[in-house]
C-alpha cells in the first residue's frame, strides 16, 4: 500500500486508550499478510509473530508502536429542553484548546456522529468571552431527545474525534492519531520489507494498548513475552514556527535514535550502524531522564529488556493536526528493517561483551 | 455485616501496620478458605478453588488507612508528625490519635491562638499531638510510633458513619462474600492489601505474585450527592459503581460491560463509575506482571478520608451480591 493511504486508513481508525479493538483490527489486516501468527492479548494489545529463519530456539525482537490515540470519555447525561447532551472528560493527554466545535463520534450502544460545542461567544456573560472552554463549559451535542440519548449513551462510553487525514504539499500529512499511528505505519511498512528479507531472529510486532494513559500495554506485553531485545517506536517533537531554541529537528530530516536512560547503547549503536549502512537520514538524539514511551516499561519488565527507541518527527503533538513528513515514516520503516536483518544469532552477547568492555 | 463492619474499622491499621486488621480477617475467612497464606509484605490471601473451568481471579480490599507517625518528640514532651497517606490538614484540629501502644492524644496546631489565622490552612507538619506527657523522656510516643485518628462507628438509621470505611467496608464486602460463595468456576484469591494509601503498594506485589487473569478492587468512591460535591454522578443508596475509568486507569471494557449485564440480570441496583479523582489496588494489577482484566466495585462514600466517612447499608449489601453474582458464574471476556 501507498504510504500516504496507509497513513490514512492509520490515522482515521478509532482507538481510543482503552478501547483499541477497531484500531488493532485495522492494523491486523495490514500485517497479516506478512506474518506468521497475530492475535490481540487481554489487555487489547495487538501481537504479530513474524518467524525467523535461525535454527530453534531463536533470539526474539520485540517491536512497540502503540496504537491507542486520546480521545474523551461520557461522565454525564444532562437534559436541557427535553434534548441529551453529554459531558465529557479527557481519555489521555487532551489538550483542552482544541475542542471547542470539534465533530466527534460517540460509541454507544451504536455509533453515533455528535459535535463539541459551547455557547457561541456573544451569549455568553461577558467575563467568560475570553481563553480557552474547559470541560465544564463543554458538551456534546448528538440532536437526540433526552430519552434517546439515555437509550443509546451510557456513562463511561467512549467518544472520538472524527477527522480525516489532510494531504498538505510538500510530501506532508496532517490528521489525529498520527501520534503515533505513524510509527504503526514504520512497523507495517519494516514487516513488508522483511517479507522478502532473510533474518535470524523472530519479530514479536506488538501495536500496543493505552500508552497515552500509563504505558499499559507495553509493559504487560514485555512481560508476557519476554523478548531478548526490543525497540519501542513513537512520534516525538519537531521544530516549527516559534518552537524553542531546545527542539531543532525539521520535519524531513529522517528519524531520531533516541538516547537516554531508557535505551541500551548496545541497541543504539546497532540502529545507527544500520542508517547508515543504508545511507538513510537520521538525528542522534539524547536527552536526560525517560523517553516517555513504551520503551521506558519495555526496559524494566522481567529481568529487564535491552531496548532501543526510533522516534519520527512530528509538529503539533496531541491535536487533531498532528503533521509528520512521508518521507520520515518511510525511512523508519527501512530503517527498522535493515535494524533487524543485521541481527546476528549472538548480537546480544556482542552487545553485552561491549558493555563491559566499556 | 454491621457488627463486622464495627469491629474492621475500630480496629487499628495504617498504612504498613495492619497486624491488628489482618488478624481480625484472617479469623472471619479461616473457616471459609482453601488456603490461607499471609506473604512477607503483609498481603491476606483467602484461596476459595474453583471447580477448574474457570480463570484466576484476585479480589481487593485494602486493609490500611490513613494514618500519621511521629517523626520527632519536643524537648515539653509534644508529638510532631507526618502522614501515612492523604490527610486532610483540615479533619486534624481538635481530633483524637490512637496510637499503636493505645496512647491517646489530641490535636493542635502551632499558634492555634491567632483567630486571625483562621481562613489560613497550614500542612500537616504545622500540626502536633499532645498525650499528657511533660518531657520528651516521659512521652510514651517515640520517633516512628504510628498512629491513627480515633472515631467511633456509629449507625443512624441505614447510614453508617466510621472514620475509616475506606476500604476496611471493601474487606467486610471481601469476606462476606467469601462466605455467601458457595461454588465457583474459578479460583478466587480474596486479597487483603496492604499499603494502599501510600501508592497501591501490597495490590502490586500481590499481583505479581498470584497472575491473576481478572482483578477487581473493591473499594469506596466518594459520593457526589452533597452541596457542591464532585462533578461525576455517584449517589449513597443507589447501589455499588461499577468502575469505567478513574484517574489511575481504564477499567477493561470488557469486564465492566460483564459486571453491569450481571447487576441487570440479578436485578442489583449499580452506578457507572467515571472517577475524575483517585483510584484503586486495581491501578496497581492491571499491570503487574503479565497484566490482568481489571476493574472494581466502588461503595459510594461520603467525606472520604474524613474522620466521618458515611456509607448506606444498601449499597454494602448489593455490593456483596453483585461480587458474588460476577463470581459464581463463568467470565467471558
């Protein structure tokens, strides 16, 4: 599939944290024709085995991209003139500047299309015209009767926001979810490369559950798989107009290998080798502290996990016009491919003896 | 349950001393359990076996409460001290601390004399207790003594006004339905935690420990149904909530649509619970370990962590029922 189509089906999937089944069924169909085995695990996580070609028992890499996106959840049915309008609260990191007149889905007993809205701005007391509609200001409005909406809304349904994908010029996208359904499209886009490929290890592709609430899914999965290395996949900050001095990455200018405290400088250097056996564009990144991703539970589960962290560019994190570059998605992807055909049987004890050597 | 519920939350037990809570549970589920076992933190685990179709199941209740401990005597024999989980500064002037020994003293706070000062709330650590002492040689309350703030229970018609329902009605709710169990397809692990107040400690290691495929705390949720009370709907007397979200995590969908489809079939009053503030020992098992399907029956609770907490009798009693409805039958997630 096109990137910019994959990018597209990704972005419009709903899967709010918590409640990813639509999302993982779509990603499910985009992986399935490359992989040997896929399942979704209780936790909603979905897993994709792609099977090495080492003799048994292979070394196995767990990749992370998770696929929940924020969203917003039912607190209240309220009755004003005999309609239903819902109250709502924040599923993950809502930024509260963007909804005001947003168009949402709500998932209740069915599907149903509603809108975000407040007063408009000349009805209101005028000490309330000014900054941003807070939750308790906000209510979204279905056009139901107040007993439909009762039958058909129930406290604690989910809502989602209903966006398409823009295709902007330039080779660039904006839409919702993009955080970080563009790292899903990396890994899709790394397992139909793999498909032709030979490599030794297995390929555990984990779309992982309700990372935008506490990093759920991919500190469960780690567990339970307990792989021999991982590289966990999220978007991260790029620089635009008026960003800080601190953010310097440009859309277009590859992926990031992240270095910090979460990520194994044995893995790091082994995805640097492979951008640039590739030539590929990518930024070295390192900062202090967590990463803030998966790859920061994915560490620490079991014994703990040697971990590595790609990270795509993106502007406008967590509104409805995330913005990522093809071109960066594209290069992730290759990127993670050429990452996992490098793999050798005994690339861990490779990377453990320079460890100690250093 | 009301002569059990008298004797749990009269019964001494902050966060990391719960012996006394332990030993009174311990003694009500012997007779009902397959297997006891208390692990080295202090968990209570009461194993109730299945008849092998079933999954494994941890239930929660935390036996800790807020509590406080001394952190330093005065030279005039003044117990200053700091708190085992979330006191309110406010519930502290003029209360009653039982400590561990049974030492009884009073609250104040430094100048305390200044009506001026009133509209002004100072910290926990601008507070002290006085026990009679004169010095700090003859204070019987040394550095690191615990202690709890003291309150009888007391019923007023279906009301039931205790200092620290949260959670010890969530093990009296624990350890009846244990009782009423009669058969189950699953392996049931009543859990009594520990260290819940300070960060959901016991639930995390009890989890590890057990891998339970679904876990569901049973604890309080406080109740919106007072002047200007919390923006969520949440009402005393109109049955258990039945946990959607709450500001620790997402409940699986899955097992809160189950729970409420057993609540309508038992015909079990219940409340959809989406908590804008707190959670549960569920937080800590959803992601223990391997992970788990976890949720929670919350008892609506008025004045949480006050030392008046109210709750409805009925909501008790429908709470053991739809625990014991969710257990006796199969879960299919």
């Amino acid at each position: 599939m096109e990137t910019l189509q994959l990018l597209r089906t990704l972005s419009e999937a709903r899967g709010p944290s918590g409640l990813e089944r639509a999302a993982t069924d779509v990603i499910a169909d985009l992986w399935q024709p490359f992989v040997d085995s896929i399942a979704v695990d209780r936790l909603g996580s979905l897993v994709a085995t792609k099977n090495g070609s080492g003799t048994a028992p292979r070394p196995r890499l767990m990749l992370s991209a998770h696929c929940d996106e924020i969203a917003l959840m039912v607190t209240d049915v309220v009755e004003a003139n005999g309609f239903g309008f819902l109250r709502v609260t924040a599923v993950g990191g809502v930024d509260i500047r963007h909804l005001y007149s947003q168009r949402v889905v709500v998932h209740g007993r069915e599907d149903i299309p509603g809108v975000l809205a407040s007063l408009p701005t000349r009805l209101l007391p005028e000490d309330r015209r000014s900054g941003a509609y807070g939750f308790e200001d906000l209510m979204v409005d279905v056009g139901l009767s107040a007993e439909s909406t009762r039958n058909l809304i129930r406290i604690g349904d989910f809502v989602t926001f209903d966006q398409h994908l823009v295709e902007l010029v330039n080779g660039r996208v904006a839409g919702k979810a993009l955080d970080n359904r563009a790292s899903v499209a990396a890994v899709t886009i790394c397992l139909e490369q793999l498909h032709g490929r030979a490599h030794v290890w297995d390929v555990l592709a984990v779309a992982s559950s309700q990372e935008e609430t506490r990093l759920l899914g991919a500190a469960t999965s780690a567990y339970r798989l307990q792989p021999d290395a991982a590289v966990a996949l999220d978007v991260s900050y790029a620089t635009s107009y008026n960003a800080k001095d601190s953010i310097n990455v440009e859309l277009g200018s590859g992926p990031m290998i992240d270095q910090c405290i979460n990520i194994h400088p044995g893995i790091n250097k082994a995805l640097i080798d492979a951008a640039k056996a590739l030539e590929i564009k990518f930024t070295h990144v390192g900062y202090g502290g967590n990463s803030g991703t998966d790859a920061q539970y994915i560490q620490i589960a079991r014994a703990g996990i040697p971990t590595g962290l790609l990270s795509i560019p993106q502007r406008y994190m967590h509104t409805m016009v995330e913005t990522v570059d093809i071109k960066d998605v594209e290069r992730t992807g290759r990127l993670l491919a050429e990452f996992v055909v490098r793999l050798s049987a005994d690339f861990i004890d490779t990377i453990s003896a320079e460890m100690l050597e250093a | 349950m009301e002569a059990l519920t008298k004797k749990l939350v009269e019964a001494f037990g902050p966060c990391g001393f719960e012996d006394e809570v332990r030993d009174l549970i311990r003694e009500e589920v012997a007779p009902y359990a397959d297997e006891i076992e208390v692990d080295q933190m202090g968990n209570l685990y009461a194993l109730k076996r299945g008849d092998g179709s079933g999954l494994k199941v941890a239930i929660a209740a935390h036996m800790d409460e807020i509590g406080l401990i001394a952190t330093h005597i005065t030279e005039e024999g003044f117990v200053r001290f700091t708190n085992l989980g979330f006191i309110i500064p406010h519930t502290l002037m003029g209360a009653r601390v039982r400590f561990a020994d049974g030492t009884l003293g009073v609250v104040s706070r430094d100048k305390a004399r200044f009506v001026a000062d009133m509209d002004k709330m100072p910290g926990v650590d601008q507070h002290f207790i006085d026990v009679g002492a004169s010095s700090r040689d003859n204070c019987p309350v040394k550095i690191g003594t615990p202690g709890v703030i003291w309150q009888t229970m007391e019923v007023q018609g279906s009301r039931w006004i205790a200092r620290c329902h949260d959670d010890r009605i969530g093990c009296v709710i624990g350890v009846e339905a244990l009782k009423r169990l009669a058969e189950t397809p699953h392996d049931v692990y009543f859990v009594f935690t520990v260290q819940e107040e300070v960060g959901t400690r016991g639930a995390a290691t009890a989890a590890n420990r057990i891998e339970p495929d679904v876990a569901i705390a049973v604890d309080v949720t406080p109740a919106s149904d007072v002047i200007e009370g919390f923006p969520m709907q949440m009402k005393l007397g109109d049955g258990p909530g039945i946990k959607i979200k709450d500001m620790g995590m997402i409940a699986h969908q899955g097992l809160a649509r189950l729970m409420q489809r057993r609540a309508e079939e038992a015909g079990i009053p219940y409340q959809p619970e989406v908590l804008l503030v707190g959670s549960t020992d569920a937080r800590a098992m959803q992601i223990a370990g391997p992970g788990s399907a976890a949720g929670a029956i919350s008892i609506p609770n008025r004045y949480t962590h006050t030392t008046s907490e109210v709750v409805d009798a009925a909501d008790v009693e429908n709470s053991v029922r739809l625990l014991v409805e969710i257990l006796s039958k199969p879960i299919a997630l």
